[in-house]
C-alpha cells in the first residue's frame, strides 16, 4: 500500500475520531506542532521510528514537544500507531491531519511577505481580506519581513500569488527597457 493512502486512512481516522470527542482543534494544533518540530529536529524522527527505543519514551517525547502532555485522541492515536507498528508514517499522518482538518473547516494559508513589519490591526485586514477573497472561515496568516522587496508585498494564497513587490516592479521596467534596446541595434 502507498505511503499517501496508509497516511490519509490514518488521519481521516483521527480527524473524525477527536471531533466525535470534541477535540478536533486541539488534535489539529498538536499535529501542526508535531510536523514542524519532525521537519526541523531530525533526531526527533529517528527517536520516533527506533525499534530500539520504548513507546513510553517516545510517547513522553512527543508530549513535550506539544507543550508537555497530548490530549487523549492524540495519544491513544500515537500508542494504536507503534502498536501496528506504522511509526515510519507518523509524520506522513500528522501531514494529511492537518490538511483534512483545513479542508473541513475551511481554513486557508495565507503567505504574506512584506519590506517592513506590519501592525496586528493591518495583519488582520488582510487575515479578513484573505476569508473573503477565499470564502473559507479562517485565514492563517504567516508574515514575513524581506528587505530586498525595497517596498510593497508578496501575497501567496493556496495556488494563487500577487507580486506588488517595487524589487518586481523595477525588474519588469529593466526587462522592458532592455527588450527596446535590442530592438533598436
């Protein structure tokens, strides 16, 4: 069986199993924090999917990279994962959990990246301008601060992106002017 299906079949699990519990949003938070910390600390990878290494370790591991203790759907998910043992695609899962859970409750990444720090009051204008565009409930927006854009943004919704960036502006204006110059020679 692919990696892909065995993941979504597992998540699909959870998803519907913590909002019959009413802990969909916490299983969904402890998931995000799970796949950011097994992306960045490769050791935690491997300590997850050791044979050598007991699940009660492993379970205690994981609990305090979620900020010390797993709500109940999470950890009975993890111990029923190294139960079968399926631990090579707890990463994969924590992956598909997340996008499930932004499918069903419509929540969209919203990429900004500006040439200065914005405020919380223009952030969430555009948080409310990405909902609107997108029609989902929620918008998650990740802010950035890239000098080199001189001015303006970069704004990438799902599989959309805006460039009113003054570094992109100024990089048309030097193609056109280049392209008219070959022109004339």
């Amino acid at each position: 069986m692919y990696t892909g299906t065995i993941a979504k079949r597992y998540a699909t699990a959870l998803a519907d199993f913590a909002a019959a519990r009413g802990e969909e949003r916490t299983v969904f938070d402890q998931a995000r924090s799970l796949v950011v910390y097994m992306a960045e600390v490769a050791q935690l990878r491997e300590t997850v999917v050791a044979p050598t290494i007991d699940v009660e370790r492993k379970v205690s591991l994981m609990a305090k990279c979620v900020g010390g203790e797993m709500c109940e759907s999470m950890e009975r998910f993890v111990r029923m994962v190294f139960a079968h043992r399926r631990e090579h695609y707890l990463e994969f899962m924590f992956h598909s959990l997340v996008r499930i859970v932004k499918e069903r409750h419509a929540i969209v990444d919203v990429d900004l990246t500006t040439a200065a720090p914005l405020d919380e009051q223009t952030q969430a204008r555009i948080a409310e301008l990405a909902k609107q565009l997108t029609g989902s409930r929620e918008a998650e927006l990740n802010c950035r601060v890239d000098e080199n854009l001189i001015g303006g943004f970069r704004l990438r919704m799902d599989d959309k992106q805006v460039d009113a960036s003054i570094r992109t502006q100024l990089e048309e204006v030097r193609r056109a002017m280049v392209g008219n110059n070959k022109r004339i020679l």
